[in-house]
C-alpha cells in the first residue's frame, strides 16, 4: 500500500503510484473533500449539486483521520492495510473450516495473492526465454496484460493492482466472507446470538455505502444460503431485514444509484461481448488458468457443505458475464474477483487430495505434480507481483507548499465550488474544494449525465457576455472561476482577458499563469 501511495514530509509532496495515477484523480479529492472541505450530505467532488453515487465510507473515514491529524498517506495505508489483512485472515479461516485442512487454507491465500492467469505467455511474448529471463522478471515495470485497458487477453484485474487501487474493495469482501463464516460455524453450534446477528446486520447494511456492487453480490451469496442451508434459515432472515433497514436509507438518498438506472442491460460475454462461444470460452482459459480443471475437480471431490457453498457464489460468475450495470462493462470484475477467491479454495483442495492420493502409491509423481501445478497456478502472479515490487511514484505540491492550494484552502468556504480548465489534480479538489465538471471518465462510469453539464461549461467559457456568464454561474452554484493561463483540457479553453475585465481577481500567480476568479453575489 505504501509502495503505491506515499508521502514526502520534507517536501511537503504527496507521491501516487504510477499504476493508480489515474484512479487516484478522483479518490483524492473525495478523501479531501471530507478532510479539508466540507461534504455532508455527499456529493462527488467532481460533479457537485446531485447526491453523490459513489461508494463514499471508506474514504471518509480516511478523510476524518487526516482532519484529526493524521498524515493522508498514514491515514489511507493503515486503513488499507488492515483491510487487506483482514480479508487475508478470512480466505485463510473460511477455506480451513470447509476443507478442516490448514495446508488448503494457507494455498487459498498465496492462489489469491499470485493470480494463476496464462499472462506469463504475454510475457514470454515480449521478453522471450533467455539468460535475462530472471533479470526480466525481476525488472518489469508493466503487467504483461492488461486487458481491456491495453495489450493482451487476460484482464487486468487479477493482479494485487486491483485491492491497491479500490482500497475499500478488500474490506468489503471480507464482510461478506466473514458472514459466510460465521454463519456456517453457528449452525453446527448453537444459534446466533442476537448481538452476533446486529453486528452482521450493521456490516452488511453499511456495504452500499463502501461499495455498491458488493452489497448486490451479499445479497445474491446470502439468498442462495437461504436456500441451501435451512439450519440458518432464521438467522438469514433476521439479518436480512435488519439489514434492509439499515441499506434501505442509503439507497433512498442516492435513488439514481448506477445499480438501479438504465444502464442496467443484458450484455452476454463480458470483456469479449458479440465474439464468439470459442473466443469467450478461450478468454476464460486465459483468465483462469489451471483452474480451469482444479476447481471443477475440487468440486467434485470437495465435502457437501463446501459444495454447497461454491453453489452460493457461483451465479456471480454468470452475473458478471451475462449482465451489464454501469455504463463501463469492465466494473463487472468484482463478481470475479470474489467467485475466484472461493474457486481458489477449491482449486487447493484438488491439489492437496491429489498430492496426498498418488503419493500412497508413486511419491515423486505426486511431488512433481504438486510443484509443477503449484508453478503455473503462481506464475503469473509472481511476474505480476514484480510490477508492483517496481512501482515508480508521480509527485505533486501539497498544502502549504503549493501557494495555490494554501490560498483556496485558507481563503474560500470548505462547501464552495469551482469551475476550472483542468480536470486532473487540481488545486481546488487537493484543498478539499469541489469542482463543477471533472475529467468526464469518471463522472459518466459513475452514471452521471455529463451532456448537459458540459455544454454548460462550454457556454460559460466561450461567454463573451458577462451578464450570460455571470448568470450561468449563479444558476449552477459556481463560486469561483479558476484558469490555468499556460495549460487547460481539451474542450476547456476561454479567454482570460475576459474574466480578468469582468470579473474579481482574486488569487494570482503570474509566473504560473494561474488566477482565481469570484463569483459576484449580484448579477447586473
């Protein structure tokens, strides 16, 4: 987590990972927003005036440690880590209980930390075997694959990149198997204590709120426990409708939630949707390796409660690969990454029984087996973990070095909002201020409509009348105009002698062409 996000104090420079550089331009301001703005009731800092539709509650948390005093790297990296941890802890636990076998437990946790993907074959393809082949592993400094977002077939969401960018992912994941855990060690024990089934419920009911998607998949896991496992019956009901009440409010402030518009569409074939059954059947191949063969293999030899617990997460697999929710296709990895969590853990159990089957019989073949199964189920992961191990670090001016920063933090409300002509990392959103239109990727995957905003913006900024403009600023809530002279981004560009003669200067800084307009409390 460190290696991807830190902070240099004597610099005053906060440093991002260049494989979540991207990413980090919204998460940042949203930690900021908490920290040094103010932002109740929600709203993205990159599309203000509409309840936000973001998973908002791990980053605010993050944002209450960094306004208590605790440096944004610490704050953000503790509570990762421990996340991360603790989602560890529950793969080891859950799949030792199912398969009463430590070694199973231990193998679920390394299958989950070094993906069994084929993308080593990408990498063998651009760095072919050779005396340097080590030397390549140990050096590279981009994923062998990165599907859809640049080359190769296998996707780019298996690698550990994913949990150091969606930091909160880590944390709801072990929620949900933490509540598949508990509940299937009470119902060999007595029931579930009342205070058992409140806690589980305040969990599950917050995950709207941590993250969308993974309350829908709770709420698949948990209905089709409802339907395997009656000795927990009651407690799922229990925790069901305490659990409604408590997600209820949630989904009600954010009703155009991404889960619940239009976007919601059949969409068969995920990252390789209108191919064919062979090419989507090859790209599940190249995903998923060995455990192509292992976890049907684990199955079938798995107990009957460990099956009937692969029959719980299973249909996030078809979810995932037959039904659009958001505008970007690619968000539907989540339903992977925790069906393969708990398809590792079969796939541990096949090559435990089978190590432990053939050895009775031939000792080296079953050794061999082991490791050469063993190899090509890590492989990937370990090419993968390398990029990680390389990650190089973006830096910019933090509060109170960027005198820009300092000015809108210490000089304008913590509720205001800026229009501006940079998207990315701008001032206003690293002092904790909103801004009216951000970089659109992020506004249209979260399921906003960006048209009418932009044409807006567009209209603002190529006003040539300040009354126009004047009260299309106060119609839309904005409070300051702040114009980058030497740079802006494309469809951003306006005239700065036109704000400079109708409008209050502010701020400026004339060597850095930057200058910060108000909005006038009256429009003549």
């Amino acid at each position: 987590m460190n290696k991807s996000f830190s902070y240099d104090p004597q610099k005053q420079q906060i440093l991002v990972g260049s494989k979540i550089w991207s990413d980090y331009a919204a998460h940042l301001p949203l930690i900021r927003s908490f920290s040094y703005g103010q932002n109740w009731p929600p709203e993205f800092p990159l599309f203000p005036g509409l309840p936000i539709k973001y998973h908002f509650l791990f980053y605010l948390l993050v944002g209450l440690l960094e306004r208590i005093g605790l440096r944004i790297d610490l704050a953000l990296n503790l509570l990762s880590g421990l996340s991360f941890f603790l989602l560890l802890l529950i793969i080891y636990l859950l799949a030792k209980y199912l398969f009463n076998s430590r070694k199973v437990g231990l193998l679920s946790v390394i299958f989950f930390l070094f993906n069994g993907t084929l993308s080593f074959l990408e990498f063998f393809k651009a760095h072919p075997f050779s005396t340097k082949t080590l030397t390549d592993i140990w050096t590279l400094t981009n994923y062998p694959s990165f599907m859809p977002y640049g080359q190769g077939e296998v996707a780019a969401f298996w690698s550990l990149n994913t949990f150091v960018n969606q930091r909160h992912l880590a944390l709801t994941f072990f929620i949900i198997l933490l509540t598949v855990y508990v509940l299937l060690k009470h119902q060999q024990e007595k029931p579930l204590s009342l205070k058992g089934i409140f806690c589980l419920s305040i969990l599950l009911g917050l995950l709207p709120s941590i993250h969308k998607a993974t309350f829908a998949m709770s709420a698949v896991v948990l209905a089709f426990m409802l339907l395997f496992f009656s000795k927990i019956r009651k407690d799922l009901i229990k925790i069901g409708l305490l659990t409604a009440l408590i997600a209820l409010p949630q989904l009600l402030s954010t009703s155009q939630s991404q889960m619940l518009e239009s976007n919601l569409s059949f969409y068969p074939g995920y990252l390789v949707h209108g191919q064919s059954l062979i090419l989507f059947i090859r790209h599940w191949v190249m995903n998923l390796g060995l455990s192509v063969i292992f976890i049907p293999l684990g199955f079938i030899l798995a107990p009957r409660q460990a099956k009937k617990v692969f029959l719980c997460f299973l249909p996030l697999f078809f979810i995932g690969n037959l039904v659009k929710f958001t505008p970007e296709i690619a968000a539907n990895h989540k339903f992977f990454n925790l069906f393969i969590i708990i398809g590792n853990m079969f796939t541990a159990y096949a090559l435990v029984w089978s190590f432990r089957s053939i050895r009775h019989f031939f000792f080296p073949f079953s050794f061999f087996l082991f490791l050469f199964s063993f190899f090509f189920l890590t492989f990937s992961g370990v090419i993968d973990f390398m990029v990680s191990k390389n990650e190089f670090y973006y830096s910019f001016d933090d509060y109170p070095k960027d005198k820009q920063v300092a000015f809108i933090k210490d000089y304008t409300p913590g509720n205001a909002t800026f229009l501006t002509n940079i998207y990315n990392y701008h001032p206003a959103n690293i002092a904790g201020r909103k801004i009216f239109f951000g970089w659109p990727y992020y506004t249209w995957s979260n399921g906003y409509d960006i048209g009418p905003r932009y044409e807006i913006v567009r209209q603002i900024f190529s006003s040539q009348d300040r009354k126009t403009a004047c009260f299309l600023l106060q119609q839309n809530k904005i409070d300051y105009i702040s114009l980058n002279g030497q740079r802006y981004d494309e469809g951003l560009e306006t005239t700065l002698s036109f704000w400079q003669s109708n409008f209050p200067l502010i701020y400026q800084d004339k060597k850095n062409q930057q200058f910060i307009f108000k909005t006038p409390s009256v429009c003549e």
